[in-house]
C-alpha cells in the first residue's frame, strides 16, 4: 500500500533548513497570508510512502510550500490567486478514475489505486514557470506519463494526446465566472506526452496532492508555461489531429481566440505575451524586487530536439 495515514511529513522534512529558517524573511505579505490561509486544509494530504528520488531533479530552491499550497490557477474554484485554496476544500475526489481512449488498441478505466501501482513513485524537483511571470520550484511526486500511456497501445493514427479536467458544476460552482471554456482542456504532440520529463502527478512535498494542486491527478509539464500542467485529469484521448486547448480557444481583452500562445507553449524568453515580456521571472518566496532571466525550455534544454526545424516564434 503506498498511502499511509495520518499526515505526520513536515515541512521541514522535505525542505532544505537554510530556506525553512529563513522563510519568514523572504514572504511577501499576500503569500504569507494565503499561506496562513492554507493551513487549516494540510490534513487533507496523506504521506505518499515508498518515493524514490528521480534523476529528473534540478538543484534549484524548493519553493516553501506554504506558497505553493495558498497562491493557485485554477479557475474552476475562482479566478483570484487565494481562491483555490479556500473554494477547493470540499472538493471529492474519491473514488476517482481516468479513462484513456481514442485511437488506443486496448482502452482502458483506471482507478486511482491501479495508477498508483503501475510505477514506483519518484520526487522530482521541477521549475514551475506561469505565463503571468511567477515561478515556483516543486518537488513534486508521480512517473512518466509514458508508463500510463504504454498500457493502452497507442495506435499508428494516434499523432496528439488530449487530456479533460473533472467539471461537474455541483461541485465546482464558480466554474461558470471561468472567463474560459470548461472543462478545461489540454494537449500534448505524441512524443511530448512520451518524453521522460512529462510527469504524471499524484504528490507534492512528500504528501498527496491537495485539492487546488490537482487532487488526486495531474500533469506537470515542466518546459512549458503552467497552463500545460492540467488539474484533476480524468480522460486522456489519443487523437489524429491537434486537439483544442482551454487557453487556445479563450480570447481575452479583445483578442482574438489563439492570439495568446498556440498549442506548443514552450516557455521561450524570446517571444513575448501580446502585454508583457516574457524575458525575467518573479521566483515566489524570493524578495520581490529579485527577478531572475527566464531560460529557454525553462532551462530543460533536453527537449529541444523535439523541435528541431520548427520555427519557435511561429509555434509558439
Ligand atoms: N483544470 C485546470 N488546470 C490548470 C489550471 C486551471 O485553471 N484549471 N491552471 C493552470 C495554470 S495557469 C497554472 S500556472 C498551474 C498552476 O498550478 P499550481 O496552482 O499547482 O501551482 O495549473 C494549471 N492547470
Ligand atoms: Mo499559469
């Protein structure tokens, strides 16, 4: 069994002591409030045994977890940063299952417990990089999506991976002031869902994901901008052509729909947001005046290949 009660992993555990000591110094007032905020929630989480360490690590800062936990996109549970935390709270999300089908050999329905047992779990310390320019470093817990994705025998048609958040308005009542279409939708070229560093989520901080991280499933797509990185994933649908994604078909401020960034979004210094550059980044938890250079891939030089002769400010 990989999930023990209760959640007794401190903060403390998972995090270097220089960055917990020093945590109070470096919070700006709105995050060490949606971290006081988050709190009351940490009970939800349950200790992830068994988790290996991964090569797929970066040495970077962990990002204290308060801030991961209390400052959120998801707009499922409203639009505004600390919404998620304190709208998320009674979100259900057992039982659970993913359905994976499409242009698949052997379509499959798997519940949480059968995911959990496909590989072992890995801590991966990955760069978080949001297209508003905020980042946060996570060690974030899950495998290769590939070990999910090898279970269904794609087909040779099979060129995209979609992938569909849970909606049920019941549940998720603000979903409607969204501001885009819901559910929310995302996808992947065949061989980006296949590389190594496309990490299926089921943990952070040592512990199952919360509510407005993504319980109890995720993606995270560490080379592209956070909105890649789809919450609470409950179909995967391997397709022929370029699915459409969430922020895709949104047209914001008078914009017109795909004006944003297309399918790839790749994070990339050199092209910037129709509003803003692209160029530096705000690290959460960090001082605030302290911008770093935001690096091509987010500095996940290895998938570069996977673009060779495109052309990255057209696909971008
Ligand atoms: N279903 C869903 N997934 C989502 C979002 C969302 O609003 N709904 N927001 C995205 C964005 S913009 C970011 S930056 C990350 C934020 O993940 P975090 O809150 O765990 O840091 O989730 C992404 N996944
Ligand atoms: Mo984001």
């Amino acid at each position: 069994m990989l999930i023990r009660k209760p959640a007794d992993l401190h903060y403390s555990d998972v995090t270097p002591k220089s960055v917990y000591q020093n945590r109070r110094r470096f919070l700006s007032g709105a995050i060490a409030a949606a971290g006081a905020l988050a709190l009351p929630f940490r009970a939800r989480a349950t200790r992830l045994d068994g988790v290996v360490k991964s090569k797929y690590t970066l040495p970077d800062k962990i990002t204290p977890k308060e801030i991961v936990e209390g400052y959120n996109n998801y707009y499922e549970f409203g639009t505004g940063k600390f919404d998620p935390a304190k709208n998320a709270t009674k979100f259900v999300t057992r039982p659970w299952t993913v359905s994976i089908e499409g242009e698949v050999t052997k379509p499959k329905t798997l519940d949480m417990d059968a995911i959990l047992k496909l590989a072992p779990l890995e801590e991966r310390i990955y760069r978080h990089r949001c297209v508003e320019r905020w980042s946060i470093v996570v060690p974030w817990i899950g495998f290769s999506l590939s070990t999910l994705l090898k279970q269904v025998q794609p087909t040779s048609k099979a060129k995209y991976v979609a992938f569909e958040t849970y909606f049920e308005p019941k549940q998720m009542p603000l979903g409607k002031y969204a501001g885009i279409d819901i559910p929310y939708l995302e996808g992947l070229r065949l061989d980006e869902a296949m590389h190594p560093l496309t990490l299926l989520c089921v943990g952070a901080y040592g512990e199952t994901l919360l509510n407005q991280n993504g319980a109890p499933i995720r993606l995270v797509v560490p080379w592209k901008y956070g909105y890649k990185s789809i919450k609470s994933i409950v179909k995967i649908r391997f397709v022929e052509k370029e699915p459409p994604t969430a922020w895709d078909r949104y047209a914001g401020f008078g914009e017109t729909p795909g004006e944003e960034y297309g399918f790839y979004s790749n994070v990339n210094p050199h092209v910037d947001h129709p509003r803003w550059s692209q160029a530096k980044e705000q690290r959460l938890g960090e001082e605030m005046t302290i911008k770093s250079p935001t690096l091509m891939f987010n500095g996940y030089d290895e998938v570069a290949s996977l673009y060779a002769g495109m052309d990255l400010k057209k696909y971008h």
